[in-house]
C-alpha cells in the first residue's frame, strides 16, 4: 500500500474560495500534506495568488491581472467573498513557519518576464518540499537555468508529443490529468526518459491509488480526505 503526498487543488476550495490563504489552511485540516496554488504578476510585477488572468469570474470586470496594479486589484470587490486576493510573499508567511509542501504553478503572465521568475526562485531558493509547474516549457526552462536544483514540473495539454521527452533532459517531473494520462503507454514513456508524474484531478474512487504505477510520486486533487483514505 502506498501513501504519497497529496496536494490539495487550490487548497481546499470547498469551504473558501480557492487560492485563498482561508482555504490553504483549511487544506491541512482535511489531509493534504502539501498545497497546489497559482500565480499571476500586476502590472506592477507582484506575483498574486490566483488562477485566471482574466478578473472577470472573481470581480465581475473583465480586465487581466496584469493590467492593474496591487493596489488596484485590493479595491476591486471579490464576488461573495471577503478573503483578498493573496500575494505570494503573504502566502510564504504562513507557509515558511509552517513547513508546508508548495506546488507552484506560474500562469501565462509570466512568460517572457524572466526578472520577475528570478525574484520567485530567489524567493525560495532556500526551501525544501517544493516544486514549480507550468504549461509553458519556456517559464520552467527558465527555472531550471536559475536553479538546477529546482523541480520543475511540466503540465501537457493533449497536444504535447511525448516523444519530446527524450530532448527534455532538464525536465523533472509531469503533471498529467487522470482522464487523459493515467495509462500505461504515457507512464512508461515517463519511467523511461527518467521523468516523474503526478496526477491531478483524482477524486478518491480510483483503483490505482492504492497501488499506483512506479512513475508516480503524487496526486494533486480537490478531494484530499477521500484521497488520504483510499491510501490507508
């Protein structure tokens, strides 16, 4: 039986809003042993936690994140929630004391903004348990020349070729959706270019959980109880 790290989607979205420092910490409470988690850069190049580039599902005004400034962003209204909307070095204030394992995923605004990257990886450089993903090769590429230390975990959408892989030897890890990647040509090719997985979208009733494939070094889920009990 096996027991891998589980890290909740956007913490623990059910009982607050995802990405909020509310719902990190409910994350702990319900199993997870680490926190996934988004960012996004302001025009003034603060690093936000949050999913879309676009505002318009959290404050109903259709402008990107990085058009506004931090300050601009703090008056705008959140849609039936009063948590704010969190920056990365608040975040880390509750993360660093406490140990938690980060999954950090750097969203589109990132790419080609190699300064703003550094201050990210410089920001953790000194950190243990955590990794950073991406669908953009370029933004963990950077990573990468930053920190050959760094994990960087590559997200594929159903276009990639895996057979990239075998030119992707400063690639670590991937983070595949269930639906499309859980199955055994995908994982070997990992196992054979020497590549991890992780898998995201695992809702506890899978019957690989208990017994998953060598490649597999954890999941990433919205449902981090059900996931904890069906590795018990």
């Amino acid at each position: 039986m096996s027991k891998l790290p589980i890290y909740a989607h956007r913490g623990y979205a059910k009982s607050a809003r995802g990405n909020s420092l509310e719902a990190m910490k409910d994350a702990m409470n319900h199993y997870a042993t680490g926190i996934e988690f988004d960012l996004q850069l302001t025009k003034d190049r603060v690093a936000v936690v949050t999913h879309d580039l676009n505002l318009k599902s959290l404050t109903g005004k259709s402008i990107d994140t990085n058009e506004v400034t931090l300050n601009d962003l703090r008056k705008m209204k959140l849609k039936g929630d009063s948590n704010p909307i969190l920056t990365f070095s608040e975040l880390l204030d509750w993360v660093v004391p406490n140990g938690i394992p980060m999954n950090i995923e750097l969203k589109e605004s990132f790419q080609g903004k190699e300064d703003d990257i550094e201050i990210i990886v410089k920001k953790t450089k000194n950190l243990t348990n955590i990794h950073f993903s991406s669908f953009h090769e370029d933004v963990l590429y950077s990573i990468k020349k930053m920190n050959a230390n760094a994990e960087v975990a590559f997200i594929p959408t159903r276009k990639f070729d895996w057979e990239q892989l075998s030119d992707m030897p400063w690639l670590d890890t991937l983070h595949v959706n269930k639906r499309f990647y859980y199955k055994d040509r995908y994982l070997q090719k990992a196992s054979e270019t020497n590549k991890s997985i992780r898998v995201y979208g695992v809702v506890g009733n899978e019957k690989y959980l208990a017994n998953p494939h060598e490649s597999v070094v954890g999941w990433i889920t919205d449902e981090p109880e059900r996931i904890a009990d069906a590795q018990i």
